[in-house]
C-alpha cells in the first residue's frame, strides 16, 4: 500500500474478496476509459473519489458517517468496527463537486485524485460526532469487515498543480452542514431500514 496515496498506485486489491467486484469494477472503469481515449480518440477524464460526505447521503448506505449520526439520532450505540485506529479522510461534497468540474474543463486524461488530506482515525470521527449531536451516546466495539482498508488519506499534488484546486470546507464546517440535513428528517425516516449494510 501506499500512503499518502497517489495517482500512480494501480491499486493492490484482493480480487476475490468480499469488496472484489467493487474494487474491480472501479479499476475496470478506467481501464475502459483509457482504453477508448487512445484507440476512438474519445475526450475522457479519470477522477479518483475518495470518501466523501454531506446532505442528503442516505441514512442506510453503511457508510460510517450516516451510521453514526443516525445511532445518535436515535439514542443507540456508536458501532466502532475493529479498534477505531483506522483512519479515513473526508471531503465535503462541495469541495468534491468543484474539483471533479475543474477536472471536467481541463484537458487532462490521466488520473486524478479529488479528495481531503486531513486524516482522522474513526474512533475519533465517532467522538466528533457524539460531541457535534450533543448526544453522549457510547462507543461499542464491532468485528472489523474483512479487507477493511487500515488507513487513506489522497495525494492530492497533481489536483493542486493541474486544476489550482484543493478542499475549502473544514471538517468542523461540513458536518455541521451535514448534522443540520439529518435533523430534518422525519422520525420515520429515521427508524426505516435503519440498519446498514453492516448490521
Ligand atoms: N465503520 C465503522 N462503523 C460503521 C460503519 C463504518 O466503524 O457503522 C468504519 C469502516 O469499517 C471503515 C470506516 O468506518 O473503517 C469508513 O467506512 P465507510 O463505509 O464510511 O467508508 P469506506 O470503508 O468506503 O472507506
């Protein structure tokens, strides 16, 4: 693995793991992609997406942000998977959409990574949010899933260089945006399939 992670890491995964067909596909996609930019000479560009958040992600995706603000919501458990000393780094969606236009209207063909350097580890994202909701609830310690990565963090030099463009929204700023979305919703959408992939 490489970390930070750059635009010229091909990507070590397990091809026939739980996570196989999506870290597959993923690669796939610019395979395909590069492959008709050379041989039909199509206008193409490569963004590599790294995790992201903010209004309206769905509730159930089982993704770590909405699980956690949803269990607050709701008065139950955090579920930490593993210790909590894997890390991940979070982009707000409006940052993410202004990187992916910027790569949109260059001319650039090869990849691109678009995502935020700060790094967190998930024990601390699930103390952050308990503290943002106000809420107390208490961390419980679940089985970590298979092939879970242990850390991620984007190099994002080649974003900066080529588009000018690097995050604005601070961690604190976008989820306290992204808090004020879940709290709109309503007690039903908050109890519907309110358990995630994971559960
Ligand atoms: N995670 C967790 N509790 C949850 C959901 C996710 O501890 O209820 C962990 C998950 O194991 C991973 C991290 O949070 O280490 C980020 O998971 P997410 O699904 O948000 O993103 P990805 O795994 O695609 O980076």
């Amino acid at each position: 693995m490489v970390h930070p992670q750059n635009e010229d890491y091909w990507g070590n995964v397990n091809p026939i793991g739980p996570r196989g067909v999506y870290d597959e596909a993923k690669r796939f996609q610019e395979a395909i992609t590069m492959a008709y930019h050379t041989y039909h000479k199509l206008e193409t560009r490569i963004v590599r997406i790294f995790n992201t958040y903010g209004p309206r992600m769905r509730l159930n995706d089982g993704r770590a942000l909405p699980a956690f603000v949803g269990q607050a919501l709701r008065g139950e458990d955090i579920t930490v998977f593993g210790d909590g000393s894997q890390t991940r780094s979070f982009c707000y969606v409006d940052d993410l959409i202004e990187g992916i236009y910027r790569l949109l209207m260059s001319d650039y063909v090869y990849p691109v990574n678009i995502g935020n350097p700060v790094e967190i580890t998930i024990k601390q994202f699930a103390e952050e949010i308990i503290k943002l909701t106000g809420t107390n609830q208490k961390i419980v310690y679940k089985p970590l899933p298979q092939d879970d990565p242990k850390q991620r963090k984007p190099d994002i030099t080649r974003a900066k260089e080529i588009l000018n463009w690097e995050p604005k929204v601070e961690r604190a700023e976008g989820l306290k945006r992204t808090y004020e979305y879940f709290k709109t919703l309503t007690p039903d959408e908050l109890y519907k399939n309110a358990h995630g992939r994971f559960s």
